[in-house]
C-alpha cells in the first residue's frame, strides 16, 4: 500500500463487505430475491476489491479520491441500514 487513499479505500469496501455478510433478517422481514443478489454482488465487488489492494495487485494512481468518496458514502449508508440493503435502496416491490 503506498498512499492514504489505498489503505482507506480497502478499509471501506472491507467494511461494505463484513456488513453485508454479517446482516442478519428479522423475524418478519420479507425476502427479497433480487435485493439478495445484489449484496450479492456487492459483497462480491467490495470483497474483492479490498483483497485487490491488500495484496499490492492495485497499480499506483489505480485508485481515486473519488472512489474513495463513493466507498464512503455507501459504507455509512449500510452502517445506518444495519446491512439492510432494501433499506438503502427503499425497495418496496
């Protein structure tokens, strides 16, 4: 990791990651197939995304402020939700 904004960013899409896997559904919560393969995804993207830049595989300037600024602000949406990404996402269908 040579900068601030790598070792930020993987901290973020780590914890986008964790607290999608960790999110667990209330008794009466609705199931939701398509907002389930979207964490899906995500815990994917953002999985893998931290691991990329853990193991020094990101190129120099690969990632950007603006990343960062995205990874951000979808990690306090999620930390706010408490993982509930139909609540980030106000999906009532």
């Amino acid at each position: 990791m040579r900068d601030p904004i790598e070792l930020l960013t993987m901290l973020a899409c780590a914890s986008i990651c964790l607290r999608l896997i960790t999110y667990r559904r209330s008794p009466g919560a609705r199931y939701r197939p398509w907002v389930s393969a979207c964490a899906w995804l995500l815990i994917v993207c953002s999985g893998g995304q931290a691991i990329h830049i853990a193991l020094g595989h990101a190129a120099r300037g690969e990632t950007t402020l603006w990343q960062l600024g995205i990874f951000l602000v979808l990690a306090a949406l999620l930390l706010a939700a408490r993982g509930n990404l139909a609540r980030v996402l106000r999906i009532d269908a």
